[in-house]
C-alpha cells in the first residue's frame, strides 16, 4: 500500500510529534500539581505492557514459519 519511502516519512512525522509532545509533558511536570498522578499513572501503563508483552509471548514459537 506504501511505499518504503512514504512509510520512512510517516514513521518520522510520528516519531517527532511523539518526542514532542513528551518533551513538553516532562518539561512542564516538575512545576506540576499533578506529578504523583502522573509518574502513577506512567508505571501502571509500564507495568501494564510489560505484562501484556510476557502474556502474549507465552507459546509463540522463536522461529519465524513460512507457509
């Protein structure tokens, strides 16, 4: 559907508005009346992946299959 250069371009676009945006949340948090809710709520979405990647890992075999 893309080509390997638009999917580079789009990759980018996301990845600099990502860093952006959280440049600037972290910029502005220590000022911040919100800081424990907000370093809470960061571990809880930490703790959240981490779990979700080691339970949809389990019985996934390490070889690539090709059918």
């Amino acid at each position: 559907m893309f080509g390997s250069r638009s999917a580079l371009l789009v990759a980018g676009a996301v990845s600099a508005l990502s860093l952006g945006g959280l440049a600037t949340f972290l910029r502005l948090l220590p000022d911040s009346a919100s800081t424990l809710p907000s370093a809470a709520t960061f571990a809880l979405v930490v703790v959240a992946v981490a779990t979700g990647v080691v339970v949809g890992s389990r019985g996934v075999p390490d070889e690539t299959s090709y059918w």
